[in-house]
C-alpha cells in the first residue's frame, strides 16, 4: 500500500509548531486532549488507506452516470457516507447538543486533509455536507434544524451548495432563480444552477441543497439575495418524503475529480419546487459566506492532499528507478545510479514538499484562528476573525495554484511514465485542476484580498497579519542558523507593506480598475509571504528540538524541515522581488489593452 502523507508531520504541525493542545483550555474542547486528537488522526489514516485508497483510480475510470434520471455513483460512497455518519465525522466541530464532537477544526481538517490525499472525489461528499448542515444549524430556525440536520449529520442525506447559475457564473449578483412567498410557510423556486457538486446520486436518501434565490420584488444586485433550504425530496407532512420538482439537466464530463458528480439543476419545472427561508430575507449571501469560507479552507486542504499523494508517489519513484550517473562520474562502465541522486530531482522533490507541507501548515493555521474566533471573545474574538477574512483566500489559492505546479514536478520525476495511467501522477495531475476553480477562482479570490481584505475596517486584519509575521521573524533572530533567513522574510514583509500602501491610495483615489488589475499578483506576493512565514515557524521549531539528544530518525525529520525552509527561502521567496517591481509599476496595462488588438 502506498504512502500518501505523513502521519509525522502532521503530528509536527499540529503540536510542536501550532500548539494545538492549548485549545483545551476552553471550554467548548475540554472534553479533550492529544491522546483524543490522536486518536481521532489514527481513525482517519486507517479510513485512509483502507477505505478510500483502494478504490481511487476506479472511482476515476469508471464515473457517476445518469441511468433511468438517477445519478448512479461508485458503491464505496454510500458505504463511506454512513461510516462519516455513524462515526462522527460529519458532526465532528458540531456541539455536543447536536450530536455533534465539539473537536477543534485544525484536528478535523488534518483528517479532511488524509481523506483528500487517499481519494480527492470521495473525500468531498461528507465534507459538502458538513458545510451545508453548519449553515443550517448557524441560521435556520428549530423546525428546519430539527427536519434537516441529524439526517445531514448521520450521512443519510447529502448537503450542497447550490450558487453558480448559467448566466452569472462567479458573479453572484446576477443570479436570476426566483423564490416566490406564499402564506403556507414556503416559496416556489424556479430557475437553474450549474456545476453543483454531489448534488444528485445514489449514495443518500435524499440531497438538501443551500441554494442562493431572490425574493420577488428583491432589491437588485447582492443586497436582494436569500438563502433557501431546497430539498430533492420534501417531507409530507406524513413522515415520509415526496419529490420536490427538483431535476437534474444533465452532468458535467470532467477533466479530473471524476469520482464526484458535478451537474445542472433545474428547479419549478412543475410549479412545484417548495424551498424554506433560512434566516432573514435578503440576508442570504452573507449567511453563505459563512459555508463558502468553511469550503474555501477545505478546497486548500484538498489541494494540499492531492500534492501530497503525488509528493510521495514520486518519492518512491525516485528511490527505486536506476537511471544515469553521478554528473562527475565519466567511466560509462559504472552503474547507474536512483535517480532521487541527481540534483534536479532533488529539487523537484524539495518544491513539491515546500508546497505540501508549507501549505498545510498554513491551511492549519487558518483553522486554529477559526477555532480561536469560535471559543474567545470581544476584541480577542475580533483578532482572530480579521486574520481568518485576511487568509482565507491565501490559503485557498496558494495549495490551489502552486499545487498544480507540485504534481506536475511529480509526474516530471516519472518521466514517461509519469504521463501514463499506470502511475496514479497522471490522475493526481487531472483532479488538481479543479482547485483554482471552484469555491471562487483565483481571480476572484485576488479582487477579494486587495479589494477588499486587506482594506476593510482601514486594514485592520493587514496590520494583524503584519505583526504575526513580525512576531515570527523577531524570535527567529535569536537563532543563529535562522537569522539570515527572518532578515530575508522581513525585507518581503517590507515590501508588501509598501506595495500595499501605494495600491490603497489608488483605490482611495477612485482608480479602480488600475487599483485591482493586477489582484491576483497581489494574491501571489501574499501566498508566497505567507507559506515563508510558517516555514520559518517550522524551521524555529526543528531548530529547538535539536538542540536536544534525539534518535536518529528524529534528527533526520528535523534536518529534512531545515533543509526544505532553506529550500524555499533561496527558491521561492526571491519570487517576490519581480512580482513586487511588476505590481509598483501599476501602469494599468491590462486595463488599457483594447480587445481589437487582439489577433485571431
């Protein structure tokens, strides 16, 4: 059975870099401890490897199909769904009273990220309705909690979001499904949404969409859109369920994460689609941004997961594959050497792992602020929440992008073989692609950093994210092997602040377009800044303990997070000074290209 993560570095960021044990001092998680934690991680890498692992490349040759207007999925789905259900998994950051675990998010999305690197496609059925059922719990009110969530929890019923319409895309203000009142406690909804994932199949009983719809006689643009409960199947009344005039229009032939459905929905074909207000009317995306943050991290982790998977496949590649000689080795009589000897492998390992694990550290970051926002209060409370808007679109791009870049290094160690179905690269390569799509695309997640995070409440989370980083680098100095390294992340700091300030007083000014024409640059300077900072948190904390007497194997770990910092630091952290020089040009010249000087 191949290796697909790193039960060591799990265990490494989560206690010895990120202090995880320390969330037990509140109350909503002091019902546990590591030996819980760990417990839980052990659960989640034998679910891994022998529930989820075995069936990833079948899940990818042999895809959900419409047959006789039901979507048909691989048998592993129904089976895994009620084990997420029966085992807690789905419930887990639910409180007590709901049935759910009260474990911190950091624990549950280490597991999300094991699920994700055994099998992408079937890691994202409990993890969508873990998403929905939080919002209905957040905002719905006690009858629609009572309907919908136990099901939801117990895996018998699968949640979606249901946003994207054929016409407005990642523009969410133009979404057009109307929801029209009536006096028995319901709306009929009409209207249609594309690329909804899991959002019809046989694995369930039932499929409850979180659907975006306007109000009739709404305000235009985002201030008039409500959130609505539209089940597949409503409840009678009787205690039994009946079809909601909720039809699937067909599925999606995708490039990669096969295993999972993705289709168009038409709702009201008969009149008789009924969804349930949750909340207040017109208040329906800012409740959604609630699940779309939570679904956000967990597209990171999934990015972060399927790198790791192709990290290790590669990594056993290059162990066993003889091929060339050392470049000073001249006799052509000598035998060829693994190829994991020659320096150009080792880099690409050394770039695929600077992405996995320095992206994961920050994806669990992100979760421990969400834990932090979760169980403080006031100002405390408000801290935590401002680095969590700030980073969530960070942590969702970075694994995203450069984890594309990762597997793609993967399938390069392969060679030939790396481009062919007999290694699983190739598949690994296909279902990472979706990440910089879904749950916003990189350009939208751009415009929402610089456009609007690092600006909101006169930069307030900026500032924050400022002195973590500062915070980081000042107790880096201390050390003398890391000190060159802190100096080099703090000068990055420097000019992101200054690139910052001058992209705030053009859109102060009014000059919009200019002002966020190069977003997604930003967004790039801000990942790349962002993964150095954990990676100078890891590196200070394999420094520590080696300060100590260790067995040879943690020496060996802790060196191998040295030697990966390093790596980043002379490798991708001098990224920033082109990306910097490119972004204080701030010329608009994208702006000012006409469409007719285009060729075809």
């Amino acid at each position: 059975m191949r290796k697909f993560v790193s039960e060591r570095n799990l265990r490494f960021l989560l206690y010895e870099v990120l202090d995880t044990e320390s969330l037990t001092q509140y109350e909503y998680f002091q019902e546990h401890n590591r030996e819980t934690f760990d417990m839980v991680l052990e659960t989640a890498l034998k679910m891994g490897r022998d529930m989820l692992l075995p069936h990833l490349e079948e899940m990818d040759r042999i895809p959900p199909a419409m047959v006789n207007g039901q979507v048909k999925v691989h048998p592993i789905v129904k089976t895994y769904m009620r084990e997420c259900g029966e085992g807690g998994w789905i419930a887990a950051n639910a409180p007590f009273e709901l049935g759910g675990q009260q474990l911190p998010t950091i624990v549950t999305n280490s597991c999300l990220f094991i699920f994700s690197a055994a099998n992408y496609s079937a890691s994202v059925y409990p993890m969508l309705t873990t998403g929905a059922a939080h919002l209905i719990e957040a905002f719905g009110n006690p009858e629609l909690i009572e309907t919908f969530v136990p099901k939801m929890f117990a895996g018998q019923w699968q949640g979606t979001m249901a946003l994207t319409e054929p016409q407005a895309g990642s523009s969410l203000a133009e979404i057009t499904t109307q929801a029209e009142p009536t006096d028995a406690g319901y709306y009929r909804i009409r209207g249609q949404k594309i690329f909804i994932s899991a959002s019809d199949h046989d694995g369930v009983e039932n499929i409850v969409h979180l659907m975006l719809a306007r109000i009739q006689g709404a305000p235009p643009g985002v201030r008039g859109i409500s959130l609505f409960v539209v089940p597949k199947l409503r409840p009678d009344g009787q205690g039994g369920l009946t079809p909601n005039d909720v039809n699937v229009a067909g599925l999606y032939h995708k490039l990669g994460y096969r295993g999972a459905p993705i289709a168009q929905l038409s709702m009201g074909e008969n009149d008789d689609c009924r969804g349930y207000l949750v909340g207040e009317p017109h208040k329906g995306l800012s409740y959604m941004f609630q699940m779309m943050n939570e679904a956000r991290i967990g597209v990171g982790v999934g990015a972060a997961g399927i790198a790791s998977a192709a990290y290790y496949a590669a990594l056993q590649y290059t162990r066993e594959r003889q091929q060339g000689r050392k470049l000073t080795e001249t006799d052509p009589a000598k035998p060829a050497v693994l190829i994991i000897e020659h320096p150009d492998v080792k880099r690409m390992l050394l770039f695929q792992r600077s992405v996995v694990d320095g992206g994961l550290s920050l994806l669990l970051q992100c979760s421990k602020y969400a834990d932090l926002a979760r169980v403080t209060q006031g100002e405390e409370r408000e801290k935590y929440a401002l680095l969590l808007d700030v980073l969530v679109p960070v942590a969702k791009t970075y694994p995203s992008e450069m984890g594309i870049l990762a597997v793609s290094q993967a399938l390069q160690c392969l060679g030939g073989y790396g481009y062919c179905d007999e290694f699983p690269v190739e598949q690994f390569f296909r279902d990472a692609r979706i990440h910089p799509i879904h749950e916003g695309t990189t350009g939208i997640h751009g415009l929402d950093l610089l456009g609007r995070k690092v600006v909101m409440k006169n930069g307030a989370g900026f500032r924050l994210f400022v002195a973590e980083v500062q915070k980081a680098t000042q107790a880096a100095m201390g050390y003398p092997n890391l000190r060159n390294y802190a100096e080099r992340l703090e000068a990055a700091l420097n000019s992101l602040q200054e690139v910052t300030s001058v992209l705030a007083q053009m859109g102060q000014q009014r000059d919009t377009e200019v002002f966020l024409a190069d977003a997604t640059l930003y967004l790039e300077l801000f990942g790349i800044i962002s993964v150095g900072w954990q990676w100078l948190l890891q590196a200070m904390a394999a420094t520590i303990k080696l300060e100590g007497p260790l067995p040879e194997q943690d020496v060996q770990f802790y060196e191998g997070k040295i030697f990966t910092s390093k790596y980043f630091f002379h490798y991708e952290l001098p990224k920033t000074e082109g990306l910097v020089k490119r972004l204080l040009e701030a010329d608009g010249l994208t702006v000012r290209m006409n469409d007719s000087l285009f060729w075809d």
